[in-house]
C-alpha cells in the first residue's frame, strides 16, 4: 500500500514521525467489523531507534484532557505493546524508544487508543532494516489494541493502516471501494462515556428476526458501497443491534441523528462505543450543511461538541519525517 | 431482465407454459436474505386466461410424492394465492386457470412451493394485456409464498425470479456478481424434515459475539462473489447461527458436508430448512467429483439421495411456450 512511504528510511538519523487519522468504528451495521478513517483529529508517534532491548515510553503529551493519565509503562500503554509485539514476532536486536503526542480525545469513540498504536507501529516500521508492508502490521496492531479494549478487534486500526473504509475480520483487513462523493460528519459531544459501560449494554442476547434484518442492512450497506448507490446505503445504514441499547447512554443522540437525517443523511450512529455520533451524506455540501444542526442538538442537551467533515474515503496513517 | 420472452404473447392462444427452477435457499450465511437457484429439478405451470373472474387450479400432477396432497382451493395454494394477489392488485377483469406439474420434491429445502408460485407467476405475466417487469413480480411472490410459509421471505422466489444469486429483503430483489466458474452439488435425501420443526429450534437468541462472527462471514462472502475471490468465499462460507442447530435434525448432513470438503468444497451447509445439503466448488470438475461422495455419505446414514451438479449462476424462471 504505502510501502513507498514506508519504505523512505533515512540513514542519517534513528527517529521517525507518524501520524494516524481517527477513525468511526462499527460503522452502524458493522460492529466489531467495519470502520473508516476520518480527516480533523489525529495521534502522532515520534518512534527512536536504540540499542537496548526493550520498548520505552518517554512521554505522552498532548492538549486533549487525561493525555496524562496514560500509563507510561510500556505493556499496558497499547503503542507500546504493539512495539513489544513486533519486537518479538521478528526477533529484533534493537528496541525502541517512543514519545505519544494524543491528538485524538481519549473515550471519545475516535479510536484514540488505536491511532497511537498504529502510528507508533508505521514510524517503528519505517526503522526496521526490512520495513513490512502494511497488511503485516495488522497483528501487532490488534496486540497493541487488545491491551486497551480487552479483545482483539481490528474495527479501528485496520481503516488507520489501509485508509478509507476497511472490513476488519480476525486475521486480515479489506479495503472496501468507498465512492469518493461519500462524506462524513463525525461529531464529539463533550461527554464521557466508559466503553465498560457501553459494552454492559450488550450483553442480553438477540432474537434471530433481528439479526436477520440486521443481516440484510449489512449486505445493502456493503452492496450499495460497492456499486457507489446511495439507495443502497440509505437503505442500508441503520443498526437494530447495538444503537438501540447504546443511545440511552448518550444524552442528545436522537436529536443529533435527527437532525443528520433532517439534512439529507444517508444515516447515522454512534462512532465505536461513542458518544461521537457520525452521519454520511452524498456530498461534502450537504455534510458541512448537516454539522451544524448536529452540534445545536447536542448543544440543546446541554453539551459543547467539535465537529469533523470529512470524506468517507479517509487518509491512512503515514510517516511524516524525521525528528 | 427477460421482458423480451415474458411479452411474446400468443394471440393466437391463451393458454402459457413456464417453469421456475429449485434453488439453495440461505446460502448458508444468508438465512431468510440470500438464495441461488438450480439446474436439473423444476415445477411447471400452465395457466390460461379465462373470462371468468376468479382463479381456479383445475389440477397438480407430477411424480414427486405428496403432490396429490397439495391443496387445489386457489387461496390456499402458493400458486393460487400469488395470482389472486395479481388480479387483485392489477384490478384484472379476467382471470386465470391454473395446472401445475411438480417436479420438486415436497418438504426437499429446494424451494418447491416457491417454484410452483414463480412458474405460475411468470405464465400469468405472458398473458396480461401490459406484461410487468420481473422485478414488479416480487410482490406477487411474496404473498404466495407467505401461504406456505407464514412469512414474507424471498431467499426462494427472488433467484427463481432473477437467477443466479440473489439478496431479497422485505421489499426488493438484488442479483449479485457470481463467477462462472462457480459451482454447487445439491443433495437431496430421502428424508422429511418438517419446516415447523426446523423453525423450532431456532427460537433461542443468539449473544452478539456470535452475530459479529457471523457478520464478519456474511461480508467476506459478499466480498468474495463480488470479486470472484475464492480464498474470501472458503473463508466466509460458514453458517455458525442456524446450522449447528438444524444439523442433528438431518442424519448424514455432518458427514456429507465433510465428505464435501474432504473434496475441495467452499463450503457447505443446509439448503433452506433442510435436508437438502448444498456444496460450492471452484469448478464442475471438483462438484461432479464431489457429488457421490456426499451421496454415499448419506447412504451409510441409511438413506438414498438424488444429487445436482449445478452452476452458482443458476437459470430463471422462463415461458417454455403455449399449450
């Protein structure tokens, strides 16, 4: 994919910079499945070759509130147990050194965690003496993530490595074909919201009616994507499953997916385990338009929020230079 | 789709022949959504345009047993009840008398009662003043089916309607990319299962855990007839919701589908509410290789079977000419 990229290690220096987008997981119809990238709101890794033999963190920094809290010790940090996992898969020599610099508000629903942990991955890549292609980082992405999330889902890192929208199974990552009019508003109302408690909710068990009509919104939303139909995907984007336990737990939600439908939405939910609530539109016009209503409805629940507009098609994490 | 033979109605006559052919209902990972249909076993119709307002079977022949069982009052037939649904919608002055030749076996998981509908369907369509289009026929399908059935599910009638593989949700029909490479061996066993109870054990929920899972097969085996992408059909071909339940009600399934991939299938699974078992294949070659090692799967369970070698891209309903 971006072996080109990947690929630019300088000899002159052992230190890299890299970025990862965040990304909307889930994707409504694709839980623990489907998620893309988006464009706004990022995480940066500043990755250092070194000698010793182990994965050191230096210092998270970052102006998004609880950046402190994370914790410092490498295997518990999930950037740093992707560098840990890749260490070990390949049997390196040498360690690395790793400053975080979070971009991306933690419990947001952005995949914060997975971005810091995909960016670390892409600029410890690029240091290898033999960089990997992307496909091969999806492992020890899922080893970074699975220290933050508990279990191994690739919803958030797989649309970070590969860009746009991406089908994460167990053991690979898809690319989809993403129609590049599709655009996305993803908004972050300022809430917190425990992914512990966000999972509680799921945990009574589901009739088959149900997931067979859910079974036939995933095949729309998928089928719609693939043709670039938006009657499809209209028809598609609605999730019976999880949305309807999640959205109690988010105060504005309703409103704020009312007024993305009001405004030509081609449906909307909940981004990862929320609050971040995101929208698609068939055009970046109609998506700017949306953002604001969006936002008034959480403003109306009492909420401030920040709001991204972005194309479906998101960027894919890269190396952006040397330190 | 075939407007061309549907609108080459014979003045000269008023009587039309169709047939609909079997197909795979569920496809596996598509329960109640996705179906193909098959070559080798079909039900016919012959149905005549009559002054009389009303709809009448005057006869159900065929050699499949229990076609004598099947009712002859119009609304209790799926036939009869589809045709009524046409008049009624239609507001047709005339209207129709109805034969039907069984050529699917009753209680086989192949789809007969839907056949019997689309045939019928079909032969009526040629003979109205403004044939519709294929896809306006869906409606009248459902309803027919619904007599059978209790529910509106399309997973039959739709690839009877279209051919090949196709998604069929509440309100519409969706003929997917299939590869002409692929094939399936269908096995029928002399076993009767009955739909009721084949239902029955489905009523337990299901955890999301399991859904996801099951998702994640649902896309890669969209993903993989959409991009005639073998290695994502082996991977997604895998029922974990409705099989393992249903398979203790078919002696023989288990080892006819291993027999089956011992051969090199795809993947195999239950076709409809069973006992049909279905089987994909790479080729004709590996499926005609395959076929007798499911039957004699089946045999050493005690049973005799008959076996179809079928392309995936299957027939359509067609007119086969006037009486």
């Amino acid at each position: 994919m971006s072996e080109d990229i990947d690929a630019q290690r300088i000899d002159a220096t052992r230190t890299v910079r890299a970025f990862a987008p965040g990304s909307v997981g889930n994707i409504g119809v694709g839980f623990d499945l489907l998620g893309h990238s988006i464009e706004g709101v990022r995480d940066v890794a500043i990755v250092r070759r070194i000698d010793e033999p182990q994965v050191r963190i230096t210092a998270i920094r970052g102006d998004v509130p609880g950046a402190d809290t994370l914790p410092l010790q490498a295997e518990r940090n999930t950037a740093g147990q992707a560098l840990i996992a890749l260490r070990r898969k390949l049997g390196l020599a040498h360690g690395f050194e790793l400053e975080l610099e979070k971009g991306i508000p933690l419990g947001s629903g952005l995949g914060g965690s997975a971005a810091s942990c995909v960016a670390a991955l892409v600029a410890a890549n690029a240091l290898l003496d033999a960089p990997l292609p992307r496909e091969a980082l999806y492992e020890f992405a899922l080893d970074g993530e699975s220290v933050s999330s508990g279990s191994r889902h690739g919803d958030n890192v797989a649309p970070m490595l590969l860009g746009g929208v991406v089908m994460a199974t167990a053991t690979r990552m898809i690319a989809l074909h993403v129609p590049a009019w599709l655009h996305a508003v993803v908004v972050h109302p300022d809430q917190m919201l425990e992914t512990r408690r966000a999972r509680a909710v799921l945990a009574d068990p589901y009739p088959l009616s149900l997931v067979v009509e859910q079974n036939a919104h995933l095949a729309l939303f998928l089928t719609g994507l693939q043709r670039g139909d938006a009657v499809l995907l209209r028809e598609g984007l609605h999730d019976l499953l999880v949305e309807p336990r999640r959205a109690p737990l988010i105060p504005g939600f309703l409103e704020a997916k009312a007024a993305a439908l009001d405004h030509g939405a081609l449906g909307a939910s909940i981004s990862g385990a929320g609050p971040s609530t995101f929208a698609w539109f068939t055009s970046r016009g109609h998506a700017e338009a949306a953002a604001p209503a969006m936002q008034a409805a959480f403003a109306a629940a009492g909420y401030g929020s920040r709001a991204y507009v972005t194309p479906v098609a998101g960027p894919k994490a890269k190396v952006m230079g040397r330190a």
